[in-house]
C-alpha cells in the first residue's frame, strides 16, 4: 500500500466495534483485512488474542484441518507486543459464538505446545 492509495481515496476504513475497537480495510483490487486490536492490556484480553492467532495458524499449517480452512479467515498477521490480530476480510460473515470458537481451539490445541510467532 502506497501513501497515494490513501490520498487518492482507493482505501477505506470501516469500525466495526463491539468489545474491541476492530476495524475493515478495503482497497479497490486488493483483499479485505479484519484488524482487531486490543484496547487495554488486561492479561485476560490478550490471552484470548494470543489463543485465536495460535488457532488460526494451526487450521493453515495442518492438514488436518484442510477441511475448515474455507470456513475460517486467513492469519495475515498477529504482534504480540502491540496486541493487534489481522485476518482477511470474511465477506458478508457474522460473528461466531465465543465459546464455539474457544472449544475448537482446545480441541485441536496440542498439549504443551509452546505459541511462537
């Protein structure tokens, strides 16, 4: 993305609050990006951050999951130290009940597996 795209009004932000302050990024001949930052750094809020970026690295990078990668969106990137998680944009996509999302991650979560980024 150049300083253009933005001048030129080719880039579009869009707040799509609800807890956080999450946001979409549209540019014309580009996908999507959903970015999710955490507003406060409560331990328990950026734990959950750090466990749905574990997740969605582990639906791309195993086979094993092949099968739900067309469901879930696309890890684009995680910074666990500004606390910010971008996905692309899922079209026309509603929000997944929480405690779903949590009992997928235990499921597949491999036992003491260190969360390296």
């Amino acid at each position: 993305m150049q300083a253009s795209d933005i001048v030129d009004g080719d880039f579009t932000l869009a707040a799509t609050s609800r807890r956080n302050r999450n946001f979409k990024v549209y540019q014309s001949g580009y996908p999507g990006l959903f970015v999710k930052p955490v507003p406060m750094a409560h331990p328990e809020v950026i734990g959950t951050l750090r466990q749905e970026a574990a997740f969605l690295r582990f639906a791309k990078e195993n086979a094993c999951l092949a099968t739900v990668r067309g469901f879930v969106p696309e890890l684009r990137d995680y910074n666990p130290i500004r606390h910010t998680l971008t996905t692309t944009l899922v079209p026309r996509c509603q929000q997944c009940c929480p405690r779903v999302v949590g009992t997928i991650s235990r499921t597949f979560r491999k036992p003491r597996a260190p969360i390296t980024y």
